[in-house]
C-alpha cells in the first residue's frame, strides 16, 4: 500500500445531489468541498467507468502531494496507506433536496420552500442496482440518505428493499421522522439499517417553532415505533434522536433536558447533535472564536448524555467545537 494524504471519499465514496454527483457532501470546511464528478446530473449521462477514472485523477494528484483546494481544512484528509486501486464504492451518500413534509428554520431551503418542494428529482435505483450487478460496491460498505425527505420520495421504499436483499448492511437515513416507513422498520429489525430522526426540541411549542409544522406528536408516535423495532435490549443504536443546536432558539438547556428525557423514555440508546451550519459558517468567515455560552452548551450535553448512558455521536460543526475546545 502506498501511503499518502487523502480521504476515503475521494477513494470510494460519491455523493447523489440534487443536480449533481460529487465527491463527497462537506462543506463546512476552510477549502468548502464541491468536487464535481457531474453537474447538471439528471440520472442519466455518467457511467460507472467515467466515475472510477475521475477519481484516479485525483487519486494521482494526491499521490504527488497536490491536494485540492476544495478539500483544505477538511477532517477527513489523512496520511496512510490507501489500497492501489480505486475500483470499488465503499461510501454513497443521498442528498437529493428536493421535498420535505417538515421546514425547519435553519434549513437553507427556507428561501423558497414551494420551489424546493416542486424541484423534479431523478431516480437513482438503475444506478444502483448497476453498481450492485457489476459488483462494485465492497460489501460492509455505508450508504447514507440526507438531505430533503427521503421517505416521501417515490423510490425510496424501492430503493431501501433492494439495498438490504443485496448485502447492504450499513445504511443510514435521517429523517424528519413525520412520516413511518415500512422498509426503515425491515431495516432496523435486520440490523442493517440506522435511523436519525429529527428532534431539534423537546417541546411541541419549540418543535413547532423549529419546525414550522405541527408534528410533535407524530414524531414521537413514529420514534416509538421505530425504536421498538430494536431487537435486542443491549443493541438499541438503530434509532436516534438529532438535535442541531439554534443559538437563540432552542439551546435553553431546559429544553435539551427535555428533549433527553422524551429520548430515553422512546426507548432509544443513541444521540446526534450538531450547531446550525449557518451561525457556523458566519463565525468562520468574520475570524470570531465560538462564544463561551456555547462551549459550556457542548460541555453540558456531554456531561448530561453520560449521565443518561446514551451513545453521543458528533455531527461536523458540535465536532468541530469538541474538538477546538477539547471537551470530554
Ligand atoms: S477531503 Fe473532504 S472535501 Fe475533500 S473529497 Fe474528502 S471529504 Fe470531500
Ligand atoms: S427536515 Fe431537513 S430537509 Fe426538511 S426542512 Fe428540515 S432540515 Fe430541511
């Protein structure tokens, strides 16, 4: 194995977006991502081959030390020894962002949320199932879905059965949870799939200022219901609850203790939290250091989770915070 800078996206992974594939998906980074594998993608117009041959180019660019420009910054560049050849997809990712049946308030759909809701989308199944028949995809592989809804996307019960009769055995979907999915249920029960599903409050006055729909009671309904597809009392980490932090909206810690306590009592092991990309981004760009309110925030949650025995699992920019801040 050769060793040089690089990343496991850039190696084996590809990010489905709305009219585009890409690389990867972060862009919270100093460099901000976005290397194009095709633009103006509409499900139709790269194959397989042209992928592998792309990412070989840029494979080779690391090799010789030039790292893009795109990728400055992100934490996902190490130094090892990488496998010779790019030949397999290890890492897909779904962000379609078209539709969703919830609008929360940091979403940066927000700007037009009936244009978003009507965006056409292409289906990817013909692709994947391609990708499955030529045996491309390395077994143990993640496959994760984001971005938009995707339990009210046509292909998507389609796509999530083909995924686990075909091996898939890591897949992730983040959910607004305000729709039950029957094959996230199969998957969770075969252990083969995760789902996150979007809290972001633990009261339905909070929720529904996040979200902007009246769908409190649902999510739990649904929460509940996914999270007693759990088998094993020992092995409950296929059912999450996510919070991304608001400052100013919902980062009152009586909120967050509330949101806890309806966690635990669903029955679920395992947590997802995160900070609004754009109150992030806008640090970032004006050089201002995260503020102490919000340090002591990261601090508690971490404290508060240990007490509840709950899994903490760290999305980019609470990472970011943890790990700039050394919190434990
Ligand atoms: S280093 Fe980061 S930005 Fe670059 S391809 Fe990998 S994950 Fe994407
Ligand atoms: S659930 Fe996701 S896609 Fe839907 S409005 Fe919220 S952030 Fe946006």
């Amino acid at each position: 194995m050769q060793e040089y800078t690089s990343c496991h996206w850039l190696q084996h992974g590809l990010s489905f977006e709305n009219d585009h594939i890409e690389m990867c998906c972060l862009c919270c980074h100093k460099g901000g991502g976005r290397l194009y594998i095709k633009e103006n993608y509409n499900g139709k117009g790269v194959s397989w081959e042209d992928i592998f041959k792309l990412k070989e180019k840029f494979i080779e660019e690391n090799k010789n030390g030039i790292i893009d420009k795109r990728c400055e910054g992100c934490f996902n560049l190490v130094n090892r020894g990488w496998e010779e050849a790019a030949q397999f997809i290890n890492y897909i990712h779904f962000n379609h962002w078209t539709h969703c049946n919830s609008d929360c308030i940091y979403c940066y759909t927000k700007w037009d949320k009936k244009a978003f809701n009507s965006r056409p989308h292409y289906k990817v199944l013909p692709m994947i199932k391609e990708l499955f028949k030529k045996k491309l995809f390395k077994p143990g592989g993640e496959i994760t879905f984001a971005g938009g809804e995707p339990t009210i996307l046509n292909e998507f019960e389609d796509l999530v059965m083909f995924l686990l009769k075909n091996g898939a055995d890591r897949i992730t979907v983040h959910s607004s949870g305000i729709k039950f999915s029957k094959a996230i249920e199969k998957g969770i029960k075969e252990k083969k799939l995760s789902v996150c599903l979007s809290a972001d409050s633990g009261t339905r006055e909070m929720y529904k200022t996040v979200k902007r729909v009246d769908k409190f009671d649902k999510f739990w309904q649904n929460t509940k219901k996914y999270a007693e597809a759990q088998k094993d009392i020992e092995d409950k980490i296929y059912v999450e609850t996510k919070y991304i932090l608001i400052p100013e909206v919902n980062t009152k810690k009586d909120e967050i203790d509330k949101w806890l306590d309806l966690t635990v009592n669903a029955g679920i092991k395992s947590v997802v939290v995160d900070i609004e990309n754009d109150y992030c981004k806008e640090l970032r760009d004006t050089n201002q250091a995260k503020p102490d309110f919000l340090v002591d925030l990261g601090n508690y949650i971490i404290q508060k989770t240990k007490e509840y025995g709950l899994n903490l699992v760290e999305y980019n920019n609470f990472r970011y915070l943890t790990t700039e801040f050394n919190l434990t």
